[in-house]
C-alpha cells in the first residue's frame, strides 16, 4: 500500500523543543533517502561546494584523492572544469588495501610524484579520504606529516567523511580549518578584516564592503579573492574576523589560538530588521555608526514590489540554496506571505526561528529530504506556487522556481533585494 510522506508541523516540533527531535529528521536513525544528494550530484564534492573543492580553495594547491573508484569517480565532473582539470591526483584503494590499509605506506611516496610531475610547485597538497579510512582508524594527521617529509612542502587533510556528518566536527566544518591551517603569524594592521565561512566571495555590491571602508578598514580578505598564495598569507595581518557562516567557527578559533586575531559572528540572515540589528550590534563593538540606510531601503522595495505583483504567493523553501531554509520562511511569513512547506535538516540551532514561526505560521509543514518516506510525495494539495531551492523545484516541478543556489553568495540587504528581483523575475 502507498505511503505518505512523513511531516511536523513547525508548531509540533516547537512543542517537542529541541532536545525532542523526531527520529525522522535525524539522519543516524534511519535508511537515508538521498534526494539532496542526488539532486546536486553531490556525494559529497561535485557540484557546489562540497569537501573536495573547497580544498583547493588555497590558491595554487592540488588534491589527492585517496578512495575506492566509486568514490572518487564523482570528481570527474569537477576536474573537467577550466580551474581544476590539472590539481586532482588519485590514489585508487583495492579490496586488500581497504581490509589491511596498505595504501597508506603509498600515500608519501604518491604526494612526492604529484610534485615532481607538476612544472610549478604547488602550494600545499590537500590529501582527501573517505570513510574508508575512517572506518580503518587511519591517523591522517601523521600520515600528512610523513609526506611532508617527502616532498618537502605542507601537505594537509581533509576528510570526505559521511559518517561524521552528524557530529561535533562535519567534513564542512573540519575542511575550513583546515583551509587556514596554513598561516603564519604575522604583525598585525589595523585597518585590516578576513571574512570567512564561504568559498566564493560575497556579491561585489553587497553593502558590507561600503559599510567596513567607511569604518576604516582599507583591506578586506576572502580566501576566494586572493589571487595567490602570498596574497593568502597575509589574512595573518587581519585585526579580527567577521564570521559568516556557522561552520567557519571551529577555523575562527583556531585564529584566535594560533594568530591572536579575534572574530565577530554576523549571520546570513533574510530578515531586515534582524540584519539591521545585527549591523547596529558589530557598530557598538566598533564603537562608530554601522549601517547603509540605503541599501536598506531597496530590500524594503524589493519586497513590497514583490508583495504587492504577487500577494497569493504560497512558497515551499528548500535547504539546497543560499540560506537557512527557517529563517528564510521565517522572513517570507513576517512579510505578509504564506509559506506552506519547507524541506530541511532540523537541528537544534533551527529552533530559534521555530519559535517565532510557530506563532506565526503554525501550520506551515517540514520534511526531511533525507527521509526514505519523501518517496511518496504528494504535491496536489500543497497549493504551492513559487519554490525557492533545486530540491523544493524538484517536489513541485509545475510551480515557478528560483534556485538560489549560485557560487556568488548573497548577504544583508543585498541579498534581500536580489532574491526578491530574481522572485519577481520568475
């Protein structure tokens, strides 16, 4: 007999909290129904950017991927590509390597081939392994320094591990300090600011820039803009770091240990009162005037051209885009929209936008896109009719969509207004 696809409202899971999250909408409970995954051709590093490209976020690094065939054959997608057709190097595991982890005696010796074979020297060589090695116990860290031994440059891990998604320290998490390992301390400027959390830089005309210049700082660093590795090295100099994104934490305080830079987290955030207010808040610990009125005011246009061209929108909100897939129908709902699905991972960090839309749209449904039951979707009576995300265009391929999913990333009022125009496009 045909199932149904397994939901919460927002207003149950609220009443659960969060130390009560439904065994659905956690992972290591369940078989996985990949359809993110899938989706993106992402398992985890194709498109976008998962472990294995952002990697190869420090400039003039290469890669060696060190897995069985079948889980190194996705790269091939990425290494077909202008800027990565010559950094992947692999190192294939047969059945005997996996059972007695022979491969590894291997790995020094491959790191040094790679650059003696290549006409530059690269930068670093990120070694990349999979849960196979994390099942063996592999001790990556020792390995590295082996190869270094070998090849006479830094050679640094990261781990394509499905297995630690759950965990205190993801592949996403732990491959961004590893990313920043690298730097040396240095004297420190201070009109200097590194932003990190993602790998492609913010929008050129995101307000941010105009806002730190006009505080007095004259260089603002992104790894994703140094144009080598020299360039790279002197975010040492940074007198503290803005946060962008949660998974760049453990990195911020690896900064702070290592370097003595402090860091300042500002969250991604599609609701304008709470992005002003977090400017308000960076400008009291600067201690000057932190905002941009007039960027304020085109999210503000932007949404009312948007409410007023479009007020029966009805939005299903995916977690394959640019943006916490809460908070974003949090915004849409405080706007005056009605948001009727949103398909995310729950985590606890989730519930402080639970709250608020519990009260607002109570009714408003979440799936779980790892959930096996979302085989059984039904989208007929959902009455949605704009979607926002690749995996929320999937489950309603009749309703107008935008992907939201470009390497360029949108932040603040910038943001707001270009994923209004793009809404007001489709």
């Amino acid at each position: 007999m045909r199932g149904k696809a397994y939901y919460c409202t927002v207003e149950e899971l609220q009443k659960r909290g969060r130390d009560d999250i439904p065994e659905q909408f956690r992972s290591n409970t369940h078989l996985i129904y990949s359809s993110p995954a899938t989706l993106a051709f992402n398992s985890p590093g194709a498109e976008g950017f998962g472990v294995k490209r952002a990697g190869l976020a420090i400039p003039d690094s290469v890669m060696l991927i060190v897995a069985p065939g079948c889980c190194g054959r996705n790269t091939s997608m990425i290494s077909s590509m202008p800027l990565y057709e010559d950094r992947f190097f692999y190192l294939t595991m047969d059945e005997t390597d996996i059972v007695t982890g022979r491969h590894l005696k291997k790995v020094p010796e491959a790191v040094k081939e790679i650059c003696n074979s290549l006409k530059k020297k690269p930068s670093v060589v990120m070694i990349c392994i999979t849960c196979v090695d994390a099942l063996l116990g592999t001790d990556m860290e020792r390995i590295c320094r082996k190869a270094e031994e070998k090849a006479g440059l830094p050679v640094r891990p990261c781990y394509m591990y499905a297995l630690t998604r759950e965990g205190r320290k993801p592949p996403m998490v732990h491959v961004r300090q590893s990313l920043y390992s690298l730097l040396e301390p240095k004297k420190k400027k201070g009109n200097v600011v590194n932003l990190l959390g993602f790998f492609s830089p913010l929008m050129d005309d995101c307000e941010l820039y105009g806002m730190l210049e006009r505080a007095g700082v004259k260089t603002v660093h992104e790894i994703s803009r140094c144009r080598d590795y020299e360039e790279y090295q002197t975010m040492s100099e940074a007198n503290f770091n803005l946060v962008l994104h949660p998974e760049a934490r453990f990195a911020a305080e690896d900064f702070h240990d290592k370097l003595k830079i402090p860091f300042i987290e500002l969250r991604r955030l599609y609701q304008i009162d709470k992005i002003e207010k977090q400017y308000q808040a960076l400008g009291s610990v600067l201690g000057i005037p932190f905002a941009d009125e007039n960027a304020k005011e085109q999210a503000l246009g932007a949404v009312e051209q948007m409410r007023s061209k479009k007020p029966d929108a009805v939005f299903a909100i995916g977690e394959c885009m640019n943006g916490d897939p809460f908070e974003l129908a949090l915004a849409l709902v405080k706007y005056g929209f009605r948001v009727a699905e949103i398909y995310g991972t729950l985590t606890a960090e989730n519930f402080i936008y639970l709250k608020t839309l519990s009260e607002l749209s109570p009714g408003t449904r979440v799936y779980s896109n790892m959930e096996p039951t979302m085989l059984y979707y039904d989208p007929s009576e959902s009455g949605v009719n704009i979607t926002i995300g690749k995996d929320a265009c999937y489950y309603h391929p009749e309703a107008a969509n935008v992907m939201w999913n470009e390497e360029v990333q949108p932040y603040g009022y910038t943001g707001v207004k270009k994923l209004f125009e793009a809404l007001l496009e489709v």
